[in-house]
C-alpha cells in the first residue's frame, strides 16, 4: 500500500467514524459527502424522474444519474450509465450503519442513592465489559410534534462505572454482569435532572415538543493510529462503518469515471438493524433495497419480467466485519485458514450459508481484488465456534441476486473500541471501486 494514500485514507475515515455516532448520523454525513459529489437526494414520497428527465440530461449524463435516498438510519446511493436499459444489472455494495450499545428506554432518568443514571436497554450484542469506564455519548434523533427529526448528540456525558476490586475480590477470576443492574450509566449526582430536556435543549427544541426519540451510547475516545510504524488503527463502530465508508469512497470515485465506461449500475446499500437482525423497514431484510431497483427500474421502462432479468445478471458485495486470528486465543479460530491484520480483506466462507459466498461469488472477488492490485484472504470459522451471519443471505434470498460476503479483519469485535491494521479498509475500498468498474 503506498503509504500517502493510506495516511489520507485513514485520516479522512477517522473523521467519518467521529461524524457518526449513531446510524442517522452516519446517514447525515454520508448524504453530506454524496451531496458535495454531486448527487441528487430523492424523496420516497415523490415520483422520482425517468431516465433522461431533466434538464442536464442530454448534455450532462452523468450529473443527472448520480442519486440517493434515504430511509431513516438507511441510505441507497446509486449511479445509473448514460447507455442503461431496462435489463442494465446492478453492482451492489450492502453495508450496515449500526452498532452494538445500548438504546435509551422512556423514562429514562433515574435518581438512585445520590446518582443521577439514563435508563438503557441492550442493542444488539456488544461486549459488555468493554463498555466499563469509558466516557460515552448519547446520539441519535428526536422528533417533535410536527413529525421533524432533529440530530443531536451530547458529547461526554455518561459512564458505565466498574465496581471497585476492593469490593469484589473474585472479579479477576471471571466478571459476570447483569444487564439490568450493572449496566445503567451514571450522568450526575443529586435528585433533580431531566436527561431529556438536556438532550431537547442541544437540539434547539423545547422539551415539551419531543414526542419520541431514537438514542443509542457511542464511545467519545476519538479514533487513533498506534503501534510499530502507526500500522494499528483504534476506534468504535469499525463493523460496520469500515464497510459503509469503503462503499462510499468508492461509489464517488466511481462518479467521477463516465457513466458510459460502466455496463450496470453502482449501488451503495447501507442498511440499519443489522445487529438485530435487519427486520426492519430501513434493514436488509425489509423492502428498501428491492423497492429502490424496482424504482431504478421503472425509471428505465422495465417490466416485471425486465427487472427480473436485471436482478439475475447482478451481484450484491456483502461488506462487513469478519476476525483476525486472535493472537491470545488461536483455539477459537480455524487451524488451517487464520487470517492475519494486514493481510487484505476478507473473503468469508460458510458451509451452511451463514455468509452467502459460493465458488462464482469467490472468483468474482478474485478478480476484483486482482485488479485492485490487493491480497485478499479466506476466512471460514472453527468448526466448534459457530459463525454469526450477515445481511448477505438476506439480500440473496430476499432478491435472487448473486451475493458474495467480504470484509476487514478486525480485533475485538462488538467491542466499543475495535482495532485492525491501516492497510486493510484501504484494500477493501479499493477492491468495492474494482467491483464497481465492473471486475
């Protein structure tokens, strides 16, 4: 990897991780970039134009195939060729905005023996102990009587604090906590605060108007680079934003190539409710992805059977998180497969189709990462230690299209803090811009 590029490449997605605490913001700050590269946002609720409509369409092709939507914590992004049919297939890069943390509950401030706590309930699966002592924030959205959503987030405000060893001798022998009891982070002290019309009053809003919010914790230490030669990066909420970035950079690389060099249309799906199972209207196993190409396609002219023939012609890229060997725990790996930080990204394999790769999907991200110039390598899971899943099979079930599941190694993950090698989310955006060009 040449070392400016990944210097500006790790330094710009640091700023992306920071921008995105919660699934809405990392929406917010990827429709920022879109909009700063040209893209038009469309609006579910409206008829979208048909291919060709509009002003700069036949003398700018390009700017008027450069689109997005966005569907609470989800964001669609695509770019339709000058030359599409009603039969062009899709390059999908599917992705995920959300992270494992807690959710705040109604109700949410508690006054408890002198402390002022926020009610929270488990998302997802974090690992809770890495959540101990860390000063957190609380991001995500309100929205008010009219139906407006409002970003907000706090900044340092809460803290999960661990219990002294001098009142749990044992605890070095295995901590056990409960996720009622011990997990309700601490914001203040005494018997009187409103951690609503706090989070009411940074938005701008008064408290009386927040009819319903959507609040999750994020980690506040920012994203760091350490170890021999910088190689090791640090930071919160890599799986899946190392995925949701790559795509993104990608995607705008891609605009800036004419349409007309390219023989299907790009797409970047990044979902929400991943870590909960993508059942959700903005999740991968909800109707957004197909009703965006159903959308595409009609904006072409297709037919049913048309769009049918598109979707059998396409490729989904499933990126997200998979392991490094753990250099503590090589038990819990395969023995055979052991993918190492900085050996490129992922290419995740799973007998019982917990990740959808098959022998096409393998050649395909093959040659992509061949024309990328990157290493890519295998990952399949102890045979003892079951893999989780991804929003691979989802999209591959849901859509019939052909999908293959890639990923960064990391360590740690589900962690508030995730580490992996600088090289590898520089080689997986590579390689998705090699799939984008058509590889």
């Amino acid at each position: 990897m040449d070392a400016h590029i990944t210097d500006a490449y790790i330094d710009d997605f640091a700023r992306f991780i920071k921008a995105s605490p919660s699934s809405y913001h990392a929406v917010a700050e990827a429709a920022r970039r879109l909009d700063e590269a040209g893209f038009s946002r469309l609006d579910e609720t409206s008829e979208w134009p048909a291919a060709g409509d509009g002003d700069q369409a036949a003398s700018e092709p390009a700017a008027s195939a450069r689109n997005y939507v966005v569907r609470d914590g989800a964001i669609i992004a695509w770019l339709t060729p000058a030359g599409a049919t009603k039969t062009t297939p899709f390059r999908v890069l599917g992705s995920h905005t959300d992270s494992p943390g807690f959710k705040l509950k109604p109700k949410p401030t508690i006054a408890n023996r002198g402390w002022l706590q926020a009610g929270v309930e488990v998302y997802g699966g974090p690992l809770l102990n890495s959540w101990l002592d860390r000063e957190l924030e609380l991001a995500g959205r309100l929205v008010t009587h009219d139906g407006r959503e409002h970003l907000v987030r706090t900044g340092p405000y809460l803290r999960i604090p661990q219990l002294a060893i001098h009142l749990d001798r044992e605890v070095n022998l295995g901590l056990v906590l409960d996720k009622q009891r011990h997990m309700t982070p601490v914001f203040g002290v005494g018997h009187a605060g409103d951690l609503l019309a706090h989070l009411a009053h940074l938005a701008g809003v008064p408290a009386w108007d927040v009819a319903g919010y959507d609040l999750l914790t994020a980690d506040t230490q920012a994203p760091a680079r350490f170890g021999k030669d910088g190689e090791l990066f640090a930071a919160g909420r890599m799986d899946n934003l190392s995925s949701v970035y790559a795509g993104l950079v990608a995607l705008i690389a891609a605009a800036e190539r004419s349409p007309a060099e390219q023989q299907h249309i790009s797409v970047l799906a990044a979902f929400d409710h991943e870590e909960l199972g993508s059942e959700s209207r903005s999740g991968a196993s909800g109707p957004l992805l197909d009703d965006v190409l159903s959308r595409i396609g009609a904006g072409l002219g297709a037919t049913s059977s048309e769009r049918l023939q598109a979707y059998a012609a396409s490729w989904c890229l499933s990126a997200d998180a998979g392991h490094a060997v753990h250099p503590n725990y090589p038990e819990r790996h395969d023995p055979v497969n052991t993918p190492i930080a900085g050996g490129g990204p992922l290419l995740k394999i799973n007998a019982n189709q917990r990740y959808a790769t098959d022998a096409f999907g393998a050649a395909l991200w093959a040659r992509a990462c061949e024309r990328a110039g990157v290493s890519y390598q295998e990952f399949v899971s102890n045979n003892a230690v079951p893999c989780g899943s991804t929003i691979g099979p989802l999209t591959a079930t849901r859509l019939g299209i052909r999908t293959v599941d890639v990923g960064v190694p990391l360590l740690s993950m589900h962690s508030a803090r995730e580490l992996c090698h600088v090289n590898d989310p520089v080689a997986l955006s590579a390689a998705i811009g090699a799939f984008f060009a058509g590889a």
